[in-house]
C-alpha cells in the first residue's frame, strides 16, 4: 500500500487485512492517488457489504459531460491508467444493485 504525500512522493506499507470480525455495512469507494498526472496508475479500492460480489461499471467525464474513459470494476482493488489532459473530472462508478458513487479526481500538468 503506498500513502502518498503532496509532493509525489510517497512512503510504502504494508496492506491493512482486516480481521474476521471486519463487516462492511455499506459499500465505499476509494480512489488514489488524488491529486495524480496523466499516465500514472489510479487505484478504485470498492469494498461492499460482506457476501456481495464485485461487479461495477466505472465512467469518467470531463467538466462539458464528455464521456473520456470506462472500464469495468470486478475486484476490490482495480488499477487504471488514464491519459487525459490536466484538469478536473468526474468518475461514476455504478454498482450492480444500481447503488452510484459519484466522485471528483484532479489530473495535474
């Protein structure tokens, strides 16, 4: 896992397992890093209640509502590679039950 600081830089650690008494009452999405470059690696980390699978689809929009990326979501831990210009974008990801999660990542120069 990789905690990463302002500058670009960042730090390496072990991943965090949760124990057997972990249960997720509602699904979260994570995506990371944030702030990031075109061309670098983005991390969605989507953990959903316990004994419900994976299967999300993910959209990324510009600010007009252009459609610039999409991709599928079938584990926990998905990486992404996006070239896109710098600014701000939003990423929808969609749920199988129809659940939306709808959130902001900044591409910088």
């Amino acid at each position: 896992m990789r905690a990463y600081k302002s500058d670009g830089t960042y730090d390496e650690s072990c991943p965090i397992m949760p124990n057997d008494s972990y249960m997720a009452i509602e699904a979260t999405l994570t995506i990371y890093p944030n702030p990031t470059h075109s061309g670098d690696k983005i991390t969605f980390l989507l953990r959903l209640p316990t004994g419900e699978e994976v299967d999300a689809h993910a959209s990324i929009y510009d600010m007009t509502g252009k459609m610039v990326s999409q991709f599928e979501i079938t584990n926990y831990l998905t990486e992404v590679t996006l070239n896109v210009s710098a600014g701000t974008y939003a990423v929808k990801v969609t749920l199988a039950n129809g659940d939306e999660f709808i959130e902001k990542i900044i591409i910088q120069k």
